[in-house]
C-alpha cells in the first residue's frame, strides 16, 4: 500500500536523522499523535485531507525529504482509493461519445444542450404549498366580506 510507504519514508529518515517523535512535534508544530499515524500509513484518523496534506507537507521540508513527489505519491494514492470508476469504463465512455459526435456530424443532427436552458421542475410540496396559501387568501377574503355585509 502506497500510503505505508510513504509512512514507512518518514520514520527512516526520521529515525536517519536521530530524531524521536517529541522533537518532530515541536519543530513542526504538528501534534505527535499526528505524526504517528502519518508514519503507520494511516489516514482514518485525519478528518480534514487537507489538513493532512499539510502536515505531509511541512514534515517531508522538516525531514528533508522532496514535498512535491510527497504529495504527488499522495495524490495518487488518493485516486487509486477513492476512484469508484474503472479507467477501462471511462475509456469506453469517452470513445461511445466521440463516436456519437462524428455521427451527428456526418447526419448534421448536432444538439447543443445547456443545464441552464433545462426546465425547472416544481417540487409537489411547493404545488400544495402555493394551494394552500391561495385557499387562506381567498378564505380571508370571503371573512372580511361577509363582516363588511352584516355591519
């Protein structure tokens, strides 16, 4: 797993440089329980991504490790996990649409179609929403006229 590798890099050089995880903390201000799963390749612990980057970041500078192939090891381990769609698939995808376009093209039936220009569809609960505001209206109306007609 690519991730533990990448942990794996970090306690080395860490361990290279005659540093235990107490000096880290302090130099980098990143918190040691932080760090601990940073080097054990775990990220469940980490709500923020983000945040995670950075500490991957600062601590790859600290370690003298490179940051950009860091995060780029990251970056890609993150793909591979949370990528739901096969590269394969995509490929068919894209040739299925490219082949769709020249066939447009070839019968000039090519369509243009625009999110923007796509109706808008009324929810029910707004339909009875706006009967019901027209009833109590209406209702309001036939009270005050009927007060009016007795006075």
């Amino acid at each position: 797993m690519l991730l533990n590798e990448i942990g794996s890099d970090f306690k080395q050089a860490r361990n290279s440089a005659g540093l235990n995880l107490d000096e880290a903390s302090s130099d980098t201000n990143i918190p040691i329980e932080a760090l601990e799963q940073i080097e054990a390749g775990s990220i469940g612990s980490f709500k923020d991504i983000f945040k995670l980057k950075e500490y991957l970041q600062i601590y790859a500078k600290y370690l003298g490790l490179d940051p950009t192939r860091v995060i780029d090891d990251f970056n890609e381990y993150m793909f591979e996990y949370t990528s739901k769609i096969p590269l394969d698939d995509l490929g068919k995808k894209i040739e299925e649409k490219e082949r769709q376009m020249l066939e447009e093209e070839k019968t000039g039936d090519i369509r243009v179609v625009s999110p923007y220009l796509r109706p808008k569809e009324q929810s029910q609960a707004m339909k009875y929403i706006i009967i019901a505001i027209v009833i109590i209206i209406l209702s309001a109306v036939t009270v005050i006229w009927a007060i009016k007609q007795v006075s």
